[in-house]
C-alpha cells in the first residue's frame, strides 16, 4: 500500500471515530448510560436509533467493566495508588472526564494516542469548552512538531501513527508512561483497522515493555456467516475494511494470538455472554424499556459479532480474571451434522426474486401457488413497509415464476403491516391476524384476502381482494404470535398463541377461532403452560400443535419444544423431552415431515456455529442436525424473519423471504426464493 492510500485510509478509519462519537453522544441523550461529556467533545448531534443505541450501550458497559476492574485491581496493592491507563485509538472519547468526575483517578493517569489531526482537534475543542478546562485542571499545549499535544498532571494527549512502534515508545517515554507501573492499554475497535502484521506488532510490543499489565480490546468477529459477511461489505465500501478477521475468526483465536504474543493470561467473550453473565437483571431491564424496540434478531446478531477481550502480564492481573467464566450463559452447542440439505434458487431471471423482504407471511393456497403480504422490503427502489402481495406459481408443471400484485377493486389497501400470521381458510381466502406498524402501534383488527381469477380461470391474472374481519368479541392486537390450525371435536379452529404487544413485551395467553363460525370461543386446556413467548414457530400435528423455542421474557432463546395435545374435553399441554437437548433459538420456521419435526434456521446466541435444520424424531425425541449446502445459492443467505412452505409430495422446502437490519452495516434481504431438498430425510429417522 502506498502513502496516498494509507493517507486516504487513515482519513475514512478517523471518519468513524466521528461517525462513533456522535453516537455515543446520542447514546447519554436517551438515558442508556451517564455521559455529560461526549457531547461537549463532539460538535453537533444527531439521533441513532434504538438498535444503534443498545449496541453501543453494550459496548461503553464492557469496556466500562474492565476499566472500573483494573483501577479496583491497583487500588488494592500495598504501596502508593498508581495507575496508568493508555487508549489508543482514543478519537473524542470521554474516557479520561468520566473517570476524573467520578473520582477514580486518584493517584491514576490517562495517556491516549491517536493520529496527530484527532488529537490536535480533540485538544483544541478541550482548550475552546470551559467545563472541559476546569476538569483538567492546568495543562499545556504543545507544539506544532511535537507528537504530545496536551499535558497536565494526570492527562496527556498525544498525536502518532500506531503503526510506527519506534516513535511510540519514544514519545510516551517522554510523555512520562512509566513501563514499570501498573497498565491498562484499552484499543477499542481499533487494532481491525491496522494491517495484521501491524497490529500484531503492537500486541508484541506492548507484552514486552509493560511487566504488570491489562491489554483491554472491544471489536469484531465471525466474517464468515451472512450477518459478518455483511459487515465485511459495509466496511470494505467505506474503504475500511477490517483486518485480520480471517485470520483470527473468533475468541478462540484470538486468545490464542495475544498468548502466543507473550501475555500470560486471556480471556474473551462475545457481547451476548457479557450482557447476560455481567449486567444485573435490574440494570437489563432497565436498559430494554428506554425504548420501543422490536429488532431482537439484528441485537442479538450485533453481540455476537462483537468481542470484549482481556489479557494480562504480571500478578496482579494474572491471578484475578477481569473477564471470569460464568454458569449463567452456558455454551449448547448443536450436535456434529448428522447430513446436508442442498439448497438451491427456484425463481427465474438474474434480477432475483420479487421478494425481498422479511417479517412477512407466506401461506400455500393450493399446490402451485404460494401467496406473500406485508414485513419491510424493498418496493419501487425504496426500503420501506411493503403494501404489494407477492405470488409464487407453479408453471409447466416443474418450474416456479414470481410476480407482485397490488389489492384490487374498491376494498381495502394493505396497510403495511408486519409480523403477523397468515392461516388458509379456503382456496381462495386468507385470514390475517395480528401485526404492527410500530413498536407503538399495532395493526387495527383482521383482514381477509380473496384470491379472484381472471375470467378464463388462469393463474395468469390473479387479484388479491382486502376486506376487513370484525369481530365484536375479541380483536387481536398482538406481533410475533403464531397461528395454527387445530382439531377439536371433528371442528376446526385456529389457535393464536403468544407474541407481544405495546404493553406486554411477551405474551402467554392464547385463544380460539373457530373456523367455521368465524369466532372467538373458550376450549378448555389442561396442564402446566408453556412460559411466554414470542417469535417462536408453531406447526399443526396430529389435530394440535407444537410450538418451538422462541424468545422468552428475559430477551433469552427458549429451547423447549410443547405440544398442544387434544383430548376429549379440550386440550392439553405437554412437553417434548428431546435429546440431545437442542440450541435455544427463535425466529425460525418449523413443520413435520414423515413424523420428524423440522426447525428451519433461526437465531440463536448460545452457540458460535450457524443454525441449518434441527430434526426431532417425535416417536423417539432425538434430536440430529443438518447443515444446508448453500454451493448453489447466492451467498449470504439470512434463515431469519424467513417463512417456509412445506411441499412433501416433493419433499422440498420453499424458504421465501427473510434478512434484517444489520445494525449499522445496513439492510440486507435476501436475493432469491430457494428451495431445500429433504430427500436424504427418510421416514422417522
């Protein structure tokens, strides 16, 4: 690389420190976490939105954690208090005021690096804002040629090139860092940025001068899934790309880096396990009801893919880990794969499918054709709430064509509505249940669509008629519920369970429709229910259903699997004991194949690996895995907010749809309807 493009690289790495700042100044504007000083260091404002601020909010409390530890950890050796704490990469952080207002840098100091422009304009913005001023305390600025640009007795701001380890040392040896005293060195998403060898480089240097020493690192990881594929893209177009992702994939590697590097002791995590196993439910709950919030797949994929990691030199660290292992967030790993499902595109033309969206409903009206309405796609080149159906039918008998289709006549509009359910009432009539608009607004009552063909009875020409379902009894103002349909005294009904609404973040009540009557009645139900759930999977067996995993009222995967037996005076809840027990998950699709229940992708945190196709035998209880063969489908593919038809004549799977906002990496449906071939799954295996 030459010196223009590190130049123009260095410009687009200190962009993202503007593009961090702001958002972690919108960050102490809501509430999530106390910050008067961000603000006063950024010029400007802008407001992120809630997925924005729970990941950043995640990452101030890791890093937080681990600083709050190391100045614990020094406080308590005998001898005069002192600390040193040196951020590189520190950009606009407030790191140095919040320890200072808080009192915890009694006998401590703050060194912090970054390119010579950040540090001098973060200098001069101290130098401009009194209240800034008055913390510091007296200090001095130094000159045009020197590297230190602010020093006063307990801070010091310094302008170098990471990447140029010889003047480093020099300059923070004259700045007065001491290798002998106790050192936090804290890279907070910024070693991905350097080139690998780069990057190592420092991890070297810094074991080698510090002899008692936290090296305190927060950033990315897992490139290969689709979620880090993404990611990858994002960064690659901002002319960023991240570094050494495949060389060091995951904690297990990086661990093993920093070891081999000469630090004597590592520990890592993903930001899932640090949110569960050191953030006390009271501060959890607290942190979930500070806004609406409804993207629970794109929160828990960002923590997945984000590290914070610990390593240590010397025995004051080395002997207590600021990161210890926990019990509450146990590892389940899915047992090895047991077969491959192949996978591959079923829609014509190189434009891709018509459908790219996710949070929708899909329902199969007959065996060729399958009808989609509602989630968040794409529609007339913008992303937005879809209003247009989507059809997928059959044609020549072997092939499958698709095409959008707009409510006709004079009846009702699609009201753009997602998350809700889509339950075959004839062959030409849907019900719809449920939905949102919003986090704060859920959908108004039910729809029917009428499937009407043309006049010459062809598929060519079909219209999707909207009407509206009242029901004075009940109406239905809940999201991410299923609805199945059930079996009771030779009647059919369809059974609603679970979801959430603008009150309740999870939901455990269920109801009744009876089909033919179309309305609400009472069934009694007998047994120990299932604890509340949302964006679980439900599927019809044997006149009841079962209902799998989902997410449960702590924001944690479920992985129990409940059947809803009939019986003569109603129905009964029983639990599916499986084995080996499965991975918690939800936002997957399920159906039952030749007495095997399927579980269909998904999101689960639990697990490094990626969710294929969980298979239960439902006359054994055991549980096998099966990965699905993408060679022959764009990648990535995202099997979340996905729907799934099942079409057992033969013996494939339609998946249509699914993806989401991928944090700030940006919104990614998938390209193509595909098809999983379920050939290799015999009969109750």
């Amino acid at each position: 690389m030459g010196p223009r493009s590190r130049e123009r690289r260095a410009g687009t790495v200190r962009s993202t420190n503007e593009c961090s700042a702001l958002s972690k100044s919108s960050l102490a504007s809501r509430g999530y976490v106390h910050d008067a000083f961000t603000s006063l260091l950024v010029p400007g404002a802008a407001r992120r939105a809630p997925l924005i601020h729970r990941g950043y909010y995640v990452r101030s409390r890791a890093v937080e954690h681990c600083v709050h530890a190391f100045l614990r950890l020094t406080s308590a050796v005998p001898g005069p208090p002192r600390a040193q704490v040196l951020s590189l990469g520190a950009g606009s952080d407030s790191l140095y005021f919040r320890l200072k207002a808080a009192g915890l840098l009694a006998g401590a100091g703050v060194w912090e690096v970054d390119f010579p422009d950040v540090a001098r304009r973060k200098m001069e913005r101290i130098r401009e804002t009194p209240e800034l001023c008055k913390l510091i305390g007296p200090f001095q600025s130094g000159g045009p040629e020197s590297p230190l640009c602010l020093e006063s007795l307990d801070y010091r701001i310094l302008g170098l090139d990471l990447r140029q380890l010889g003047r480093l040392d020099e300059a923070l040896d004259s700045a007065g860092l001491d290798a002998a005293t106790p050192t936090l060195l804290l890279a907070e998403a910024v070693l991905t940025y350097l080139q690998s060898s780069s990057a190592s480089a420092l991890i070297a240097w810094a074991a080698q001068r510090f002899s008692s020493a936290l090296f305190v690192i927060y950033e990315q990881m897992k490139p290969q899934d689709a979620f880090g594929q993404v990611m990858l893209q994002h960064f690659q177009q901002l002319n960023s790309p991240l570094h050494g992702l495949h060389l060091f994939p995951d904690v297990e590697a990086q661990r093993r880096r920093f070891l081999q590097a000469g630090w004597t002791a590592c520990s890592a995590m993903d930001m899932n396990e640090f949110y569960h196993c050191f953030l006390p439910a009271e501060e959890r709950q607290r942190m979930e009801h500070l806004e609406p919030f409804d993207e629970f797949e794109e929160w828990h994929l960002k923590c997945s893919h984000y590290f914070i990691l610990t390593a240590s030199r010397g025995d004051t660290f080395s002997q207590t880990l600021v990161l210890p292992p926990s019990e509450v967030f146990p590892r389940v790993d899915p047992a090895s794969p047991l077969g491959v499902f192949p996978a591959k595109v079923v829609t014509n033309g190189s434009q891709g499918s018509n459908l790219r969206r996710y949070g929708h409903a899909s329902v199969l009206f007959c065996p060729g054709i399958v009808l989609s309405a509602g989630g968040f796609g794409e529609q007339e080149g913008q992303h937005c709430r879809v209003s247009k159906f989507h059809l997928l039918s059959r044609y020549c008998g072997v092939g499958w064509k698709d095409s959008q289709i707009c409510s006709w006549g004079t009846g009702l509009q699609w009201d753009g509505r997602l998350y809700h359910t889509m339950s075959r009432l004839s062959d030409t009539q849907v019900l719809v249940l449920g939905g949102r608009l919003s986090p704060l607004s859920p959908a108004l009552g039910a729809l029917q669509l009428h499937l009407c063909k043309s006049e010459d009875n062809s598929m060519e020409a079909l219209n999707v008629v909207v009407t509206k379902f009242d029901s004075e009894d009940y109406t239905l103002s809940c999201w991410r519920h299923s609805t199945t349909e059930v079996s009771y005294q030779n009647e059919k009904y369809l059974f609603v369970y679970g979801g959430r609404n603008v009150v309740e973040p999870v939901l455990s009540d269920w109801h009744f429709l009876h089909v033919g009557k179309m309305a609400w009645v009472k069934i009694p139900v007998e047994g120990d229910a299932p604890g509340a759930r949302h964006s679980h999977s439900a599927c019809p067996w044997q006149g009841g259903a079962l209902i799998a995993g989902g997410l449960g009222a702590s924001e944690e995967p479920l992985k129990s699997v409940v059947f809803l037996r009939p019986i003569s005076c109603g129905f009964l809840w029983e639990s599916v004991d499986i084995q080996p027990p499965i991975t918690p998950r939800y936002s997957h699709t399920s159906h039952v194949f030749n007495g095997q229940l399927l579980l269909v992708g998904g999101v689960w945190i639990h697990s490094s690996s990626v969710p294929g196709v969980t298979v239960i035998n439902l006359t054994t209880g055991l549980s096998s895995e099966y990965q699905i063969d993408t060679t022959c489908v764009p990648w990535p593919l995202m099997l979340h907010n996905h729907t799934s038809i099942l079409l057992p004549e033969e013996k494939q799977l339609l998946l249509l749809g699914g993806g989401g906002n991928c944090f700030s990496f940006g919104t990614y449906f998938n390209p193509h309807t595909v098809t999983l071939d379920l050939f290799s799954l015999s009969p109750e295996q």
